[in-house]
C-alpha cells in the first residue's frame, strides 16, 4: 500500500460482499474487511451497505447482519436516500477525506466528486484462490455515464440563477383553504378491527429478523444468568468487530473491546472455533434478546457479580447489630434516669406505708414477753414457798 494515504478508509461493502458473486455475502465482506485491518492495523474503517442488502443475503446470515447493524459495525443509508448506498459512501468519504475501498468506478458521480481521480483516493479489493484479498489502488474508469455527469455539472455551475416570474396574484397570496369536514380516516376504521384481533395473532406478525433469539431460551436464560454471572459458551463463529458464542441454546455476542486491554485487531488472536470457555454477562437487550459476554478480567466498569451483592446483603445486619444494643443500653440508662429523677415528696410518702407495719409490730412483742415472763416466775417461786413451810413445821 502507497505512503501518505488517508487515515480513514470508507468500504463501499455491497461490492465488496458482492465481487465475483451473483448475490451479496456477509461473509465475505466480513474476510475482506478483517484482511485489510490485518494489512493496516493504523487505519479507521467504517462498512457501508446499502438499504436492500438485508433482504438479498443468505437467511443464514440475516441474524448476524441485524447485530452489526446494531453494534454499529454497519452503516446503511436512511430509507428513500437518493442514489442508494453508492452516493451515501462518497458523501462520508468526502466528508471525512478519506480513501474509498470499492471496485465500482462511480460514474454517476464523477462531475460532483472530482478527487475520485486523485491519487490515492480509490483502492480495490479482489480474492485471489490460494492467496487471500488482495487490495491495490486504482484510479475510474471512464465511459458514457461519466461524460455525461460531467457536462450535467458544468451547466449547473454556468445556469444563473432564474429570475422570479412576476408577481403573484391575490389568490396565490391567500391563506389556504380549510375544510368544512374532515376527510375520512382508514386509520380510525382499521383501530376496531385491530383491538378485536387477539395479543397472540399480533406477536405472530412479528418478523424474525426482529430479535435475535427464540423468546422462551432467552427469558429463561436471563432467568438465570442475570448481568455480572458467570456461564461456559462455545465460540461458533467471527464477525469484524467481535465474535459469536452460544451458551444454553443462546446466542450471544462477544464485542473486541470485552477481549483484551487493549482490544485485539480480531477475535481469532485470542478465541478458536468451536472452544468452549468461561464468559462474563455483561448486558443484556431485552428489545433485541440480545446478550453480550466478555472474557472475565475484561468486563467494563460497573458490572458487579451477583455473589458480592449478596455478601454485601448478609454483611449490612451484622454491623447494624451493635447500633440496635447501644439503643437498647441507652434506652435503659434512660428508665434509670427517669426514675432516679422522681419527686423526692413521692418517695417520702411511700416510705412510712412501707416502715409502719414495722413499728406495730413491736409493741406486742415487748408485751408478749413481759407476760411470758410473769407466769414464769410465779411457778418457780410458789414450791420454794410450801418447801420452807414444811421444813418449819417439824422443828416446832
């Protein structure tokens, strides 16, 4: 490839994908595109496809296409754009001034973009059996269509501009018209007969190609492997950015960036076909059924595995623990304080209720001994008594 060559490649890739084919291939688009990259690792490539090479490829290849087209791998036209995807390419390369991968020549277009002649401009791109893509620069070739465009163009620049026609009439210059009654609507009409038609005969209208997975496989994946989680998928096939993998019956995608750090220029430098290997969940479109895995270590920012959140969970009660003790001690150094706090005419008038029957208690006790002892007494003296009279009474 020639020095000083624009930075920025545009691959006009309906050619491309079309070279020596009656219909478009995706994958061969996708070879040639990775065979240029291999050759200049230094350069941007943007793909651009026209409208229609959706609907003209393999059926094979259309769930492959449609997750380009999302990744933004691919870039096709806005519907109704003029001259179809040939005249999309040339206003982005004009754009960007970069260089255009195409074997076409662009005849139509060569009074509007004159440096398509200009060296360094225009490379094209064949397979060769036994050697790969070969890509060599190349300068359009010339013919009816292009002389034609060019005289087109030089009558626009000479045309001066057209000179108003008079003046408008009155009428012209009146606001339009409004109607009295509304014109009918089919759009109202066909509402009730839409709302009358049962949800599963609507899902049925559904095209295939709008999501890239079957509905039950991918919920009842997600059920299960949710962003974060780790599952084995087994590479089954390349794209020009990434590659594919299934796992439970599940396709899924695996973008470069989610490859390495940095990124590797393809996915083959890092995956073979056919090998199974852990992945990383690390977004999931719902609106596409879509899943996108990373090689672990390379997740991007933000994607946190179930099983930290979890720890995390079972770990937040354990530290709330001594929070709700100390509340508890508080709350009873609380009840203390209130009750040692109490009016000291409160606990005066409780104390005699609880001594009184204490001092009532004691006048019968003394009584009781008092009495007690005076029987006693008695007893013991009344014999000493008779004994001394008796003793008297024989010595007289």
């Amino acid at each position: 490839m020639a020095r000083n060559l624009p930075r920025h490649v545009v691959v006009d890739g309906s050619n491309i994908a079309t070279e020596g084919r009656s219909h478009p291939s995706l994958k061969q688009l996708d070879e040639a595109v990775r065979a240029f990259m291999a050759e200049n690792p230094d350069h941007t490539v943007t793909v651009v496809v026209d409208a229609t090479f959706g609907h003209r490829i393999d059926k094979g290849e259309v769930a492959a296409f449609d997750t380009a087209i999302d990744e933004n791998e691919l870039v096709s036209p806005p519907a109704g754009a003029i001259g179809r995807g040939d005249a999309f390419v040339l206003q982005i390369a004009d754009k960007a001034d970069a260089l255009v991968l195409s074997n076409d020549s662009f005849q139509e277009f060569h009074g509007e973009y004159e440096w398509l002649f200009d060296e360094g401009r225009l490379m094209g791109g064949k397979p060769v059996p036994h050697v790969g893509w070969v890509f060599v620069l190349r300068s359009p070739v010339r013919g009816p269509t292009s002389r034609r465009a060019v005289r087109t163009a030089k009558k626009v620049e000479r045309a001066p501009a057209k000179k108003s026609a008079g003046r408008p009439s009155a009428a012209a210059s009146a606001p339009m018209p409004v109607p009295k009654t509304p014109p009918p609507s089919k759009r109202k009409a066909a509402e009730p007969a839409a709302a009358a038609k049962p949800a599963a005969a609507v899902d049925q209208k559904r095209k295939p190609a709008d999501a890239l997975n079957p509905l039950l496989p991918f919920v009842e994946f997600v059920a299960h492997h949710p962003v974060g989680s780790s599952i084995d998928a087994t590479v089954e096939s390349f794209s020009s950015h990434g590659a594919y993998a299934t796992a439970e019956s599940v396709r899924c995608y695996i973008p470069l960036r989610y490859l390495g750090k940095p990124a590797p220029r393809s996915a083959r430098e890092v995956l073979t076909l056919g090998a199974t290997l852990p992945f990383t969940v690390v977004s999931i479109a719902a609106g596409r059924r879509g899943v996108d895995l990373a090689l672990p270590g390379f997740e991007p920012d933000g994607v946190v595995k179930p099983d930290a959140v979890a720890v995390g969970k079972k770990a937040a009660p354990k530290k709330a623990a001594p929070k709700k003790a100390a509340a508890k001690k508080g709350a009873a150094k609380k009840a203390a304080a209130k009750k040692e706090s109490a009016p000291k005419e409160l606990a005066a008038k409780e104390a005699p209720a609880r001594h009184a029957p204490v001092k009532k208690a004691a006048v019968p006790k003394k009584a009781v001994a008092k009495k007690a002892a005076a029987p006693s007494a008695k007893k013991v003296a009344a014999p000493k008594k008779a004994a001394a009279k008796k003793a008297a009474a024989p010595s007289a």
